[in-house]
C-alpha cells in the first residue's frame, strides 16, 4: 500500500497539505489510508502520539458518505469533533450529551442526498441500544454512502484481559472492556460490504487477535508500530506508605516544580489525602474522580488543561480522551493492576515528543488490598479472578526485576523481542533506571536455598494452629514486634531463614528447623525479593482470610508448583546484589542546554499563554484543539517570519486557522527572537 499513484491520491494529498496543513506522513500513515480507500479492512496499532485518528479522518474527507467512529467517552468525542469543527470539517456526535434538537438536526443532514455529516461519532452504547440510529445506517448503506466504520480503542472490544469496577470503599479497579463494544459485530452482519478499520495504542497478541475475530473483520490489513515510547523515562521507587505523600512531594519539587503531572490512585480516598496534602504544602494540586459531580470535573479538567493547577490526583478513569501534551510527570502513588494498565497510563505522559518521567512507588503492601478487591468481586467467576490475578503478578515482576531493561520488559510483553537494550537511553535523559543504575548484580542459581524455604512451609503450614503470613512490605518497614503477633508473619519467618535468635523462635523451637539460617548470607532486601518471586512464579500462595478483628491477613501455603520445584523439575535463579556504587553525577546540576536550546524554551514559554488567552476568547475547552504544543514548539524553533511563512513552515497552520484565531500575536512573539 506504499505510493502515489492510486485512484484516490491526488484528492488525498490536497485534503491532507490544504484541510490538515500538513507536510509530511507519520510512520504507516499513508499506507494505512491507503488501504482503507481501497476498501479492506484495517487493524491499526500506534502509540499514543502516533497520528492514528488522521487515519480515518483523512479519508472520510476523500470520500462522499458518512464515516462513522465509535468511541468509549463522551470526552474523547467531544475533543475531537470540536478540533474537526475548528479545520471546517462536517463533524457531529450523537452521544448523550447532545439534546433532542441538535439530535434532529443531525439525523436531518444524514438523511441529506448528499449527506452532510462527513464524521459521525458515536458510543457502541448508542448504537446497541438506538433502533432509531442503525435504520439511519440502513438507509445511508441502501444509498451506498455508508462509507466504513472505524472502531476507536478498539482494545475495549476484548475481554482477554477484562477486569472489573469494584465500588465498595470507593476502590476502582481497571481495564478498559465495555460490554457493548462486544456487541459491535452487529455491524459486520447487518452491513456486511462496510469497510471496517480498527485502531487502538495498547493490545497484546492475545487481546489483537480476539479484536479480529469480536468483530468479524475480513482479512484485515495491519499496521503496526513499536510499542516503544523513547521520551519516556521509566523508574520505580520503593513506597514507604508513611512517607509516601511526602516522597511525592519532594520528587515534584525538586524536579517537576511548576510542571504538569498526573498522580494515579487506588482509591477515591486516596486522591483526596494526597492532594489535600499536597496542597498543604503549596502544591498546585487538585482531586478527581467518579465522586464528583460532572460540573466538578468539568472545572477541575479546565484548570488543570490550562496550567491553572498543575497536578492533578486521579483514579485510572482520568486520561483517557484527555488531549494534554505537555503532560511532563506521571506517578503512580500505588501499585497497577496490569502492565496494559500501566503503559496506558504513563504514556499520559510526554505526548508533545519531549522528555517525561513516569514513576511508580511500589510496595509489595499494595499486592493484598488488590487480591482483596479480586476475592470480593461476586461477579467474577474462576477464571476472570484467574486472569486479574496472572495481570497484577505479571506487574509485580516488573517492580520486583531490579536487573532488566524497564523499556524492554514493557516491550516483551507486547510481543517485541527485538529492542536492543543499550538504546534504552538513545532519546537524551530517558534511560530507564536498571539501565542507568550502577548497582552490581550477579545471576545465582539458589534452587536449593528455594527448596529448603517450601519445605519449611509445608511442615509449618501441616499445623492448623501454625499460620504463616506473608504481611506485606509497610509492616515489614515498620518493623513488627514479635512478641506481638498474633499468628506468624513473614517477617517472623525471615527470622527464621536469616538465622535468628529471636525469643519467639526459640519458644516454637522452629530455631531447630533445618532451614533456619538458611539464607543467612543474603541481605535483607534479597531475601525479601526471593520470597516473592516464589509467590509470583506459583511455588508458593498467598491464602486471603478474614481475621476475627474482620481483616485480610495472606497466609503463606505450598503453591501449585511447589512439587516441582521440590522433585527438582524446575529451578530458581535470582539476582543477588554485588558491590554498591550509587550515581551520584545525577544529583549535580542537570542535563546541559545550549543557548539556542534555552532560546527556544523561552520563546516557547511566550507562546503558551497567548494560545491559551486565543483559544478562551473562543471559548475552547482545551487549547491544544487549535493551538498543540507541537506546533508552538515548531513555531518556537523555526521563527516564522509572517503568515505566509507559518502555514509553509508549520504543521496544522492553515490559511483558515490564521483568519479565523488571528495569530498576529503570536507572530509578535517570534519576531523578538
């Protein structure tokens, strides 16, 4: 699908240089279009950032009908139809917002011989659930102007990875499957000769495949970009959840002062702490969630899409259909529930193309309360609670890898197994820190030590009234008195294996076990990190119980590969930590910028308020629907001179844009510089 010299090329080019004000494709772009002019159906996986809605918007510009999205928010609608709207494209939206007379009207223009609604967006909400809507597509398709459906986050379709809202103490839980996007395939049968193109930013082999066959798609043509985000800086701190909001605070102050960031929590409780406590210490901070009312987040979104609040405390729900580029930091206060989770929600980061930090403060604390909201879900069956489970231990092994590249681990497990690790850095400031990290470890092969430790479990666990507990990293940091615990935690039980002498050990007489000791060469940290890769490789479990006093305590249990490894069919490897050298270069001044460097960060610095002060005379929700900070970063590094110059020299500057926003006053600006 490379080249030129197609039908439909020449109309193409002239939409895309006089409509979009654009110069050049994008990786896979013009292919993509290209294919899906032809008629075929098309798969289109690009990361965030990557130009994916071009794909459908372009050419529902080339042809005469209707193109009609489907897309999971009201927001993400709303985004785009209003950037449509800005460039004189024929967009509309059917969704709840929009009242009975905009409705009307809409339906009038479809019903158009020539129909004028060139974009349609939709929910799959709407479609499932309007009768009135799909006898609009039956006509549109009768009259042959019925021209494809484009399936938006199309990763929402499967159910490979579905996991669940748990609304009890106001915890979420997250993937982003909606029931009616399954649905969809009522598209394919009742409209069967309708090109469909499918298009999403995060989807593993599995979830890819499952899209294809949900819904019914026909030889799909796929496009495909690496997984890789190169701005992206990715690190994980240790949480110490007393010091946790004070942690955060310290890292934005002394590196993201006056930045834009997102701070992602588990809880609805939880953004409203963190913020308040932020705030508190002079933070720009602000809380957003479900528990808001729609006029609330409406406000809150504002302000933060205009710089007014600079950070912002949300559930996983906030980002999605949220076009902010010059997000500069995102931090996850607590654990994620997936890698696909995870990816989706630091890429939230750095959109504009430069550098940005995504941070996760990880406690192994954090693994029960999310097992506890999988045990509670009385909607999910075995295998779904089998699947949230493999999702959050699949992250966990992310945190708990303190060797592997970051950027490479995420790669995998989409199915790239050919990044080379020494680029993890190629983008200036963005290696990860186990490629960064200057701490020494060497590979050892601790199977033994590994056997002695599920030996030690099965003959404690075979008593009743013996219960081990793996009580997760906040005890441990606090440091537990023994004498005081009610049943025998991990902490008692690393006592044993590092050789203790503890009273308690000595009362039980478990200082005569023949693991007692056993690991009393390792270091506390790695002898953590070895109990909880045997969890999270399924030699050992936890157990979750209710407690007497109505807690969830994790009892610590022989695993379903416990025998395996004991009858020596598998074994256990584990980096263990050398020789420490601490990077210290890090801590002096900051990365060197040349002076045209700083100019062009001054100038940009200029632009922004302008475009923002342009864009509310308009009454523009968000800025970046007429004025993307790629552009006034272009502007900030080319100069252009007059009018003439910016719409040759600077992409998505049209001739219209320039009448319609007067951009004298950005041009003032540059000619100061």
């Amino acid at each position: 699908f490379d080249g030129q010299n197609f039908p439909h090329s020449r109309d193409m080019y002239c939409v895309f240089r006089q409509v979009f004000g654009l110069k050049d494709f994008r990786r896979n772009q013009l292919q993509a279009m290209n294919a899906a002019l032809l008629g075929k159906d098309t798969f289109i996986l690009m990361p965030t950032g990557g130009g994916k809605s071009l794909c459908y918007q372009l050419p529902a510009l080339v042809t005469k009908g209707v193109s009609i999205v489907i897309s999971p928010l009201r927001a993400l609608i709303q985004d785009q139809v209003q950037k449509l709207c800005s460039l004189d494209i024929r967009a509309a939206s059917l969704s709840g917002d929009v009242d009975l007379t905009r409705s009307s009207q809409i339906y009038n223009l479809l019903y158009q011989r020539e129909p004028g609604v060139q974009l349609l967006y939709v929910t799959p909400e709407k479609i499932v659930a309007s009768d009135k809507l799909l006898s609009c597509f039956q006509h549109l398709y009768n009259r042959k102007v019925l021209d494809r459906f484009v399936i938006d986050e199309a990763h929402c379709v499967s159910q490979v990875n579905y996991l669940f809202v748990f609304n009890s103490e106001n915890l979420t839980w997250g993937h982003d499957f909606r029931p009616d996007y399954k649905k969809l395939n009522l598209l394919r049968k009742k409209y069967p000769s309708v090109p469909m193109m499918a298009l999403t930013a995060t989807a593993t082999p599995r979830v890819r495949k499952d899209i294809i066959h949900q819904l019914g798609m026909n030889d799909p043509k796929w496009f495909m970009q690496s997984f890789n985000r190169g701005n992206l800086k990715y690190y994980i701190r240790m949480k110490k959840p007393k010091n946790a909001v004070k942690d955060v605070y310290d890292v934005i102050k002394s590196k993201f002062n006056g930045d834009i960031g997102v701070i992602y929590c588990l809880s609805r409780k939880e953004c409203d702490t963190t913020a308040s406590e932020l705030q508190r210490q002079g933070i720009q901070a602000v809380s957003y969630h479900a528990g808001l009312s729609d006029s609330e987040r409406y406000s809150i979104q504002e302000q933060w899409l205009y710089g007014d609040k600079k950070v912002i405390c949300a559930t996983i729900a906030f980002g999605m259909g949220i076009d902010k580029p010059d997000v500069r930091f995102v931090i996850h206060f607590s654990l994620p529930k997936s890698v696909e989770g995870y990816y989706q929600e630091a890429g939230r980061a750095g959109r504009d193309g430069h550098l940005a930090h995504c941070i996760l403060y990880y406690t192994y604390g954090d693994v029960k309360r999310l097992r506890t909201i999988i045990q509670m879900d009385k909607n999910a069956n075995y295998e779904a609670k089998r699947t949230h489970l493999d999702n959050l231990f699949r992250m966990v092994a992310y945190c708990e890898n303190v060797t592997d590249c970051r950027r490479s681990q995420i790669l995998q497990y989409f199915g790239e197994h050919y990044f080379d690790r020494s680029q993890c850095g190629s983008f200036r400031g963005s290696i990860c820190d186990n490629c960064e990290s200057k701490d020494s470890f060497q590979l050892r092969d601790v199977t033994d030590d590994a056997k002695m430790i599920v030996q030690c479990v099965k003959d404690l666990a075979s008593n009743s009234r013996t219960r081990l507990t793996l009580i997760h990293f906040v005890e441990l940091i606090k440091g537990l008195n023994f004498e005081n615990l009610v049943s025998v935690s991990t902490l008692y039980f690393f006592t044993i294996i590092l050789g203790s002498q503890n009273t308690k050990i000595m009362q039980l007489g478990h200082n005569k076990h023949k693991a007692h000791g056993v690991c009393s060469a390792y270091n506390r940290q790695d002898a953590e990190r070895l109990l909880r890769k045997l969890v999270i490789d399924g030699i050992l479990m936890e157990e979750l119980q209710t407690t007497t006093m109505d807690m969830t305590a994790c009892y610590i249990r022989p695993g379903a590969k416990a025998n395996q490894l004991l009858s020596g069919q598998i074994k256990v490897e584990l980096h263990i930590t050398g020789s420490k050298k601490k990077l210290e270069i890090n801590k002096i001044g900051q990365e060197p910028q040349s002076d045209r460097e700083k100019l062009t960060s001054e100038c940009y610095k200029e632009l922004l308020p302008i475009a923002k002060t342009i864009a509310r005379e308009h009454n523009i929700f968000n800025y970046v629907t007429i004025f993307t900070n790629t552009m006034l970063w272009q502007m900030a590094e080319k100069l252009p001179a007059t009018e003439e110059e910016m719409i040759d020299q600077i992409d998505m500057i049209t001739q219209k844009k320039i009448e319609t926003y007067k951009v004298d006053r950005l041009l003032e600006v540059l000619q100061h510089y």
